[in-house]
C-alpha cells in the first residue's frame, strides 16, 4: 500500500482531511490492480463480505418489497469494486439456478443508490419502448445492515463489461446502436446518465448462462484470487474488515463458453450513481465524473472551480468518446489538466464563445490560439480517420468517413452544438450498407 508502514496503524482522511479511523497494518498488502484498497472498510463505507454469506433484506426494507420476492441470495463470486461498492455474482435462496449481479453500495453513497433505483425503476415502466431493453434491469432493492452501517443492495441481471467481451468489427456498429437507444430512452424518462464511459457499458450473459446448471458456470469460474487480512496486532482485528480481499473473477471465460461470441448480445447502460434529472441545477452531493465533458472542465479551471451538473449534452460527448475508444482502443484526449481545454479546442477547430474570456486571460492558453482553426482540425481528424482505418480493416473506408463525420459532432466543444441522442440514432452512419435499421 501506499501509506507508510512504520507504525502499526496508518491514519485514514475524510475527503475533507479530517482524520476518521485508523486501518490496522496487516502482514499482506492487496493486490493494487484488482482488489479495492482495505481502507474502504471502515464505518461509513464498504460493507464486508464473503463468498458464502447470504445476503438478507433487513425487517424496514422487507415490509416494502413484493410479496414473490427472493428470501435472499448467497454469494459465489466477486463480479468488481470501487470507493462506491462492491459488486458480487450470487444466486438467489429459492432459485438456486438463478444467477444474479448483487451490489452492495457503500454506507457513505446511499444517495447515490437511491438515484440510480430512480432511474432504473422509471426507465423500466415502458418495457416497450425502443432502448429500454438497452439499460440494466432492476431485479430488486433493499437494504442491509453491517458493522459499517446501513447499505443500499440492487440486484441485477449479470453482464459482462464490454471491455472484456471480444466485439468483432461487423458488431461494433450494432454495439454503439444498442447504447444509444438506452441513452436516448434514458433521456426521454427525463434522466442524464451521467457518467458514461466503456467501464459502464457491457453485453448481456448469453441465455446458456441462465438456462444451465449454476454449477457449470461456477466451474468455469473456479478460480479464487485472495489476499488474507491478518492485522499484524491481534488486538486491531475489527468486524469492520472482511476475512480476506478477493480480486473479481474472470466473467469473460463464463460469457465466451456460453457462447457470447458465437451470436451478438445485447449492449447495456448500468452505473446510475450519477445520475441526475434533465435540467437538476443543484445537488448537495459531488458530481464524480469518470470523464468530464469539455463544459465541465471549463468550469472547473475557467470559473474557480466551478462544479456543474451532468446534462444530455454531456452524455452525448461522453458516448462519443466511448465510440471513439471502441473503434480504436485509444483516448480522444489525454489528462484532465488544463491542457485538455486546448486539446479540446484544437480537435474542434473552435473556441466555444463561453471560454473566450477565460481563455484570453491565461497565458498558456492564449498563446495556441493560432492553432485552433478548422484547418488544423480537419488535419488532425485526417490522422484519425487513418488510424480508424488501420484498426478496424474490416470496415470499409466511406463507413469509416461516415462514422467520422457523427464524431466530430458529437463530440464539439460547445454542448448547444452537439446532436441529441435520437439524433445520433438518425444519423447515415447507421444505416449504411442496407435499406433498413436494425
């Protein structure tokens, strides 16, 4: 870990700085890249859990849930984790050949889990409606209490990130359709994403994944990755910490087996922590942007730290610079420093009028206001029309020119100028090589 190792305990901050509880040195550090940092589990923040516990709605919550509820579920396997939860593959008690996403949010990010209930619960009133089969289903929701206080639990259907499903080019296209349509359904319910980027995006487990025995799934994912927590001090164990960190299992193996790669699945839109109301112009949480649109950076480094709240255009922007990452598997722009602002501005051709101030009177920006020009723009998306090219050869190039031409405005730094979300969706781009949509 990071911190230093020269006491036994090292001191855990709030946000805020303010010195909150103190996470016992253990003999074993996590694993860095796939196992959340033992100082999430503390009171106030991530529940404990390990594989075999049964996960049970507390008596409030009971009282409201539908009377053909499940009684509860049983952990398998851990599907992921971050500061705001942990997210684990479990079957439910009455149905034990139902396999089932079970997030369990962090005691600090109740608000958050209450937001993203709001918009699944909305978006899945009109199951049929175009793109509502595009966004995670809401199993079920309740809470549960632990000694790190009281948790908001969402089951789901289980689906593979997208990063880790193996997309061939001729589905691409299809891909970016599907995410899309949530979108545009999701902005229709009268919500903003929020916070779309290719961790928050997968497939849907093919149908063998839940017509077969949970058994053979669990073989396929036998492997259990774990580091023990053992505090050097006896005396500084806690109920607050889990019996070992465990890094997620490999969900690609189970998707491929079951034949995610032989015929397309469905793309989906999950992760709805940050998502507002369509015109919300104050929230008493922060905004945690993943990848913040251009007018969010303005905001921050043209208006002292401005911080605004998601919109429609934003997840435009957002999407596509998920596109752009799909076909290329690189990053329309790199780092979240000022610099992103002219890199903003460069790839656009234009300074949006709202910066013009605040860009004259920095230096380092005022003095690359003679590269921004359409020319330089279209010179650079030239260089990336060839590497869309060179990545995807199995696309034809005036396929490739169309998709370019939905970028670049998608992608403008003015939010006023970017499309809509259904008109992404009617864009030439989709319907190229046939007479219909798909």
């Amino acid at each position: 870990m990071s911190a230093s190792k020269t006491d036994v305990s090292r001191a855990i901050s709030s946000e805020d700085g303010e010195d909150v509880a103190s996470v016992p040195y253990c003999y074993l550090d996590e694993n860095e890249v796939f196992q959340e940092p033992l100082d999430l589990y503390r009171p106030g923040h991530l529940h404990p859990v390990i594989i075999k516990d049964i996960v049970r709605p507390d008596s409030v919550s009971s009282a409201s849930r539908h009377k053909d509820a499940p009684r509860g579920y049983r952990i398998l396997h851990k599907l992921g984790a971050g500061g705001e939860a942990t997210v684990w593959l479990a079957q439910e008690l009455d149905n034990l050949n139902r396999a089932v996403s079970l997030k369990i949010y962090s005691a600090q990010y109740c608000s958050a889990a209450e937001r993203e209930a709001r918009v699944l619960k909305t978006c899945m009133a009109s199951p049929d409606t175009p793109g509502s089969h595009n966004i995670i289903s809401l199993l079920d929701d309740f809470t549960i209490s632990g000694p790190n206080g009281t948790h908001k639990v969402h089951v789901t259907e289980v689906v593979t990130p997208l990063l880790s499903c193996n997309i061939p080019d001729s589905w691409k296209r299809e891909v970016v359709r599907d995410l899309a349509r949530g979108l545009a359904h999701v902005h229709r319910r009268g919500f903003v994403h929020g916070d779309i980027h290719i961790s928050n995006v997968g497939c849907a487990m093919p149908s063998p994944f839940y017509e077969r025995d949970i058994g053979v799934t669990m073989r396929m994912l036998f492997l259990y990755d774990v580091t023990m927590v053992i505090p050097c001090d006896p005396a500084e164990d806690s109920s607050s910490l889990p019996a070992y960190l465990l890094s997620p299992c490999c969900l690609s193996v189970a998707y491929e087996r079951h034949g995610g790669s032989k015929a397309r699945q469905a793309a989906n839109l999950y992760d709805f922590g940050n998502a507002r109301r369509v015109g919300e112009e104050y929230s008493t949480d922060d905004v945690r942007w993943r990848c913040p649109p251009p007018e969010a950076a303005f905001a921050y480094y043209g208006c002292s730290g401005l911080d605004v709240l998601p919109t429609t255009a934003g997840d435009v922007w957002a999407l596509g610079v998920l596109i752009f990452g799909l076909f290329t598997g690189e990053s329309i722009l790199n780092g979240t420093t000022l610099r992103c602002l002219a890199d903003q501005a460069k790839l656009d051709g234009t300074i949006p009028p709202a910066w013009r101030e605040y860009w004259d009177t920095d230096a380092s920006l005022r003095d690359q206001s003679d590269q921004v020009t359409p020319e330089n723009a279209d010179a650079e998306w030239s260089r990336r029309r060839d590497r869309f090219i060179q990545k995807n050869p199995n696309i034809e190039v005036a396929e490739v020119d169309l998709l370019i031409s939905l970028l670049r405005w998608m992608l403008k730094a003015d939010p006023d100028a970017r499309p809509t979300a259904d008109e992404v969706l009617a864009h030439p781009w989709f319907a190229y090589g046939s007479q219909s949509g798909c």
